[in-house]
C-alpha cells in the first residue's frame, strides 16, 4: 500500500462527494478486506439483489431526495485500495458492521445526515470495537486522537463558524485517504462494483 500518510488530496474530498449529490446524507465504510463476496456475506447481503453497477451509476438512485432517506434501499460496495473495499450509502451499512473488522482488521466509518444530526463521528474500529475517534463537531475543530493524530498533518484544527462541517467532513475523508493508501477522485466514482438491496433484517451494530 502507498504510504500517502502526509500528502494531501488533488480534491476537496466532500466537495467531490457534494458534487456527486452526496451533499444531504452520506456514509462510507473503509474495511481491510479486499474480497467482495466476504464483505457481501458479513453484511448478510441478498445475492439475487446484485447488481454489477459503477458507483457513479448508483449514486443517482441513492441521492434521489425525492425519495425519504429512510426509504432508501440499496447500498454500493467495491474495490478501494490494494487490500480495502469501501461501502457507500445514504442510509447506513445495515447489518453485519463490528464483524467486518474482525481478526484485527481496520474499518473506518464517516457519515453525515446534513438535516438530522449532522457530521457523526470519524470511528475507527479493529476487532470490533471501535480504537480511536474524532468527534464530528458542529463547529468544526479537527479533534484527533493519539492514534489518528500522525494522520492529521497539515489539516485545519480550528473551527470555521460558517462552513465548519464541510472542512470537517473533508478532513476526516483526508485522514481515511491518508490510511487506505487512496483519495476520492472521479476516477473513484467510475470504480466497478456491486448494488445491493439493504437485508431486511435491517439492525445497526
């Protein structure tokens, strides 16, 4: 894996995202598993559901805000960076989520709902339970954790009263990039991958 740990991204990671329509809802799962039919059978996942699908494809269904967030039914999962997949939705991973970083695997969780509660968290979780965060704050001051710390070089720590969250969201997809070994970029969006429909056992957790 590269080591990108100190570089910066080409793109303003959620002004992409934003653009893409991910503006209103978002949430993005990193997980250090590189096999596509694993990650789809830890989120109990339909198979009859698939479809083989780019992201840039799916995310005009997943940010049709004529539809409500909690009526959103797919997510998208595909290939990251050499040894991680990603998972993409407006609505939450659905089931499945602490075992995904089980055997010591990283798993990192950024999400906002711009309307509900805002920017969550930056969660990063090994064997399920969650080892360092960075608090999603309203006003945006950038938080690390001693863990996460090396990762947040050179990023904005004070608060912006007006686009705070945004540079936030922004840092947190930095800090992501900088420890998968991969920033957003369109050539992310036109990653090929998978479309599912959402389990219907549908639990967080």
């Amino acid at each position: 894996m590269t080591d990108i740990r100190t570089e910066s991204p080409e793109h303003d990671q959620y002004g992409l995202l934003a653009a893409h329509g991910f503006d209103e809802a978002f949430f993005g799962l990193w997980v250090e598993r590189d096999d596509l039919d694993e990650l789809a059978g830890f989120l109990r996942l339909d198979p009859r559901s698939r479809r083989d699908v780019r992201l840039i494809e799916e995310a005009t269904t997943m940010t049709d805000w004529s539809v409500p967030i909690d009526e959103k039914d797919s997510l998208w999962i595909g290939s990251h960076s050499p040894g991680w997949s990603v998972v993409i939705s407006t609505g939450g991973p659905g089931t499945g989520v602490r075992q995904l970083s089980s055997g010591n695997r990283g798993m990192l969780i950024v999400g906002w709902h711009r309307e509900i509660d805002g920017l969550s968290d930056l969660d990063y979780y090994r064997d399920g339970n969650v080892v360092a965060e960075i608090p999603g704050m309203p006003s945006g001051e950038l938080l690390p954790s001693q863990l996460l710390e090396p990762y947040a070089q050179g990023l904005p720590r004070d608060g912006d009263r007006h686009q705070g969250e945004e540079r936030l969201a922004h840092a947190f997809l930095t800090i992501v990039g900088r420890m998968t070994g991969r920033f957003l970029d369109e050539d992310w969006f036109h990653t090929p991958g998978r479309a599912y429909e959402f389990p219907l056992a549908d639990t967080h957790g």
